[in-house]
C-alpha cells in the first residue's frame, strides 16, 4: 500500500509537469519546475547559489550556451510530436540530428526531450539516463538544472528506488531557495519507504509548517509515523486538524479509535457520536463499535435504538452477534420484553446452546417457567456449553417452580455430578426431599 501511494505521488508530482505546451522559445525546453525552483526571493533575479553556478557555466561554456536555429527547429519539431503523443515519430525527428555536431546546450535539451519521449513509452529507467545525460552535459541554466534534478528523483520514485529518489531531492533542496511542501512530502515518503521514520517525520513536519493550508497527504503520512510508533497523545493533534480542515468518515472514526485506545472512552463516545449524527457511519464494524461505547458508558436506551434502527435499514449483519448486542442492550436498560425476542433469535442464530442458557434466565427472571424450561432444553439439545451443570441446575430450578418436584430431583442430581454446582445442587435435593418427606 505505500509503495503504491509513493509511485501515485512520484507521477502526479515528479512527472506531470511533462504534458505542459510547448515553450514559447522556438525549441522545446525541460518541464516546468516546481515552484520556487530557480525563483528568487522578490527581486525577479536568481538566487545567489544558482548566480555563482550559472557563472561557473558560462565561463566552461562561452559562445556556445545557446540553441541554434536549426538545432531549435529539429527539437521543436521532435516536441510538436510528442504534444501529439506521437512518440515514435518524435524519436525520429530526434534521430534527424546528429548529436556529435550539437553544442553543450544543444544536447543538454536533445536529452531532455528523449526523457520526454522514453517516458511516454513507459520507459521510466531510459527517461532517467537521458536526464541524468542532459545534467552531465553541465550546460543547463541553474533553473533548467534545478527543474532536471527533481525530475530525476520524481523517476526514481516511480522505479522503487527510494535512497537514489532521497539523494536528487537533497541535491534540488540545495539549490532551491522556496520549496514546496509537495516536495517536502515527497521526501519525507521517500524516506518512510526507506523506514528512516525521524527523517520521514522531520520532512511531513516542514511539508505541514509551509502548506497552507496544510495539505492531507502530509497530515497522513505524519499521522501513520506517529501510530507506527505508537505515539499517541502527539497522534491526536494531527487528527484533529485532519478532522477540522479534511472532515471524512475515517479521520472521525480514527481519532475515536485512538482516544479509545488510551483508554478515554468518553471522548471516543463523543467522536464517534458526532460522526454518526452527520450520517457517516454505514458499516456494521462502524454500528457495532459505537453500540459498544454507549453501553460502557452506561447509556443502554440509545444503544438499543441504534442497533433496531441499523437492522431495519440493513446497515447491520442480522446474525447470532447483533441479535445478542440488541439483548444486551435492552436487558441493560431493564426492558426484559423488549430483550426476549432478539436474544430468542440470537440463540437460534447461535452454533452452541449458550444463548438458549441466557433466554432461560430471562424467562426465570419473569417466572415464565414453561418456556425456561423449553429454553433450556434447546440449550442442551444444541450443546456445546461450557458447563452443563448450570443448564441441569436451571432446568431443576424451572421444573420445581411448576411443582414438578420428582422430575426436579433427577435434574439436581446431574447437576450435583458437576464440581461447579454441586454445592447448590444438593442444597435443592435436600429442600425437596424434605417436602416430600413432609407430605408424606
């Protein structure tokens, strides 16, 4: 998953500049750069860096630092092509020039504009040499070259190759003056890949310091370093400014997980709850969490209003777990007629007979004795109990209650067989053998 996020970014970021039209120049030049690379800082001259570069290269270069028109022509004419996705006619027009005649200039722009044409053939390690080429020839302006570098690393992205993708950004961050905070994230996931998390940290952090607004992706990737190191109390800020400027289902529920999980329920309650009042919550996991929290928190009405409500509107899985949840609920909230009949069809949901137990307890409860016993029949019928004893001992119990006395005493007995309800089993042997002693 976060490979495939980083090659997204690498061609949203790193390429897309490569589709713009054609400059206005007479010759098809390098992709657009990011912003602030190769500006200045408000006087519209270069930066001093690049000034003392472009110097250097104009020196080494001379005369020679221009296209001339006939080498402009042919890569106009290799660029007009390739705006028309005409990849293998433009590589022909390129093939037209003969390289070893081209000046320093001249070949660093042939190879900038065969990057464009490999990559249009889905050849992103071919673009990359041709870039890394256009570099060496050491003739491009500090702007050109600045623009060359991020491209490189926005292709390495793409290949996987995340420390060589880490090293061309520091190279462009070294002669930039004005970052963006699209590249300042793309860094920082280069390093996440590289599971360099403080390096990964330190570059979402700048992203967010100089977005503005911040953007989501580097609020997530900061996000997903603070979980992976399970530093949650730093973990929630991130949320909630994910919550306030990006307000989705999942920043909601996971800032509800996340107070959840350093145990402050009642905040987990509160965010869940407001996300539920805005209609997002539409997943049974989603439902049954927030059903969960209401009873911990002592709120059973509620939780069993919600729970009706998601089964009628299908948002909610009708088997044996749901039916007990909508029990629980209303047995919480003291409404024993409401609790009978979802726990009734939670126990013929269920694969063992423990839910048979529970509906037999209810039935005791309200002295509705035949249908206890029922209950418990199906309980043993179904199996699968952790202790047989109290099924045994409960149907003792139901039938005595329906002064079947004899059929009581065969029921205690078994239950007597089970060191978890001996001790009461025996004490209702003796009571009844008493009676019938006495009646006798």
């Amino acid at each position: 998953m976060r490979r495939r996020c980083v090659l997204a970014l690498a061609l949203a970021l790193g390429l897309a500049a490569w589709s713009g039209p054609a400059s206005a120049q007479g010759y098809a030049g390098a992709p657009e750069a990011p912003a602030g690379a190769g500006a200045g800082k408000g006087d519209g001259q270069p930066e001093k860096a690049k000034k003392t570069w472009g110097k250097r290269a104009e020196k080494k270069l001379g005369k020679t630092q221009t296209v001339r028109e006939r080498s402009g022509k042919r890569l106009n004419a290799a660029y007009e092509q390739i705006q028309a996705e005409r990849w293998d006619l433009a590589e022909a027009e390129l093939g037209k020039l003969r390289v070893g005649s081209l000046n320093a200039l001249e070949r660093a722009k042939y190879h900038q504009i065969y990057a464009l044409v490999a990559n249009g053939k889905k050849d992103p390690a071919g673009a990359r040499q041709h870039l890394e080429q256009a570099l060496a020839e050491n003739a491009l302006s500090p702007e050109d070259h600045a623009q060359t570098r991020y491209q490189i690393a926005g292709l390495f992205l793409g290949e996987s190759k995340w420390a060589e993708a880490v090293e061309h950004l520091n190279q462009w961050f070294a002669v930039t003056d004005n970052p963006t905070p699209a590249a300042y994230y793309i860094l920082a996931l280069a390093h996440y890949q590289l599971e360099d998390l403080d390096a990964s940290r330190k570059a979402a952090e700048k992203a967010i310091e100089i977005g503005n607004p911040p953007q989501e992706g580097p609020l997530q990737l900061l996000l997903a370093i603070r979980l992976t190191n399970r530093e949650y109390a730093e973990a929630g800020p991130v949320l909630l400014e994910l919550v306030q400027r990006y307000p989705k289902k999942i920043y909601w529920v996971q800032l509800s997980t996340l107070y959840g999980a350093q145990g402050d329920y009642e905040k987990a309650l509160v965010y869940l709850e407001l996300a539920h009042l805005q209609g997002m919550l539409t997943d049974d996991e989603e439902v049954r969490r927030l059903t969960q929290l209401l009873l911990a928190r002592d709120l059973p009405y509620p939780a069993a209003q919600l729970l009706e409500k998601a089964l009628q509107e299908k948002q909610l899985r009708e088997d044996a777990n749901s039916f007990e949840l909508l029990s629980t609920a209303w047995i919480q909230a003291r409404d024993f007629d409401k609790a009978l009949a979802p726990l009734e069809k939670a126990a013929e949901l269920s694969t063992d007979g423990k839910l048979y137990i529970r509906l037999a307890q209810v039935h005791l409860q309200r002295e509705e004795l035949e249908q206890a016993e029922v209950a418990l029949r199906n309980a043993l019928e179904k199996g699968g109990l952790p202790s047989p004893g109290d099924a045994q001992l409960l149907m003792g119990i139901a039938l005595f209650g329906q002064n079947r006395s004899h059929d009581a005493l065969s029921w205690f007995t078994r239950a007597r067989e089970h060191e978890q309800t001996r001790e009461e089993a025996e004490t209702w042997l003796k009571h009844i053998q008493q009676q019938i002693a006495a009646s006798g």
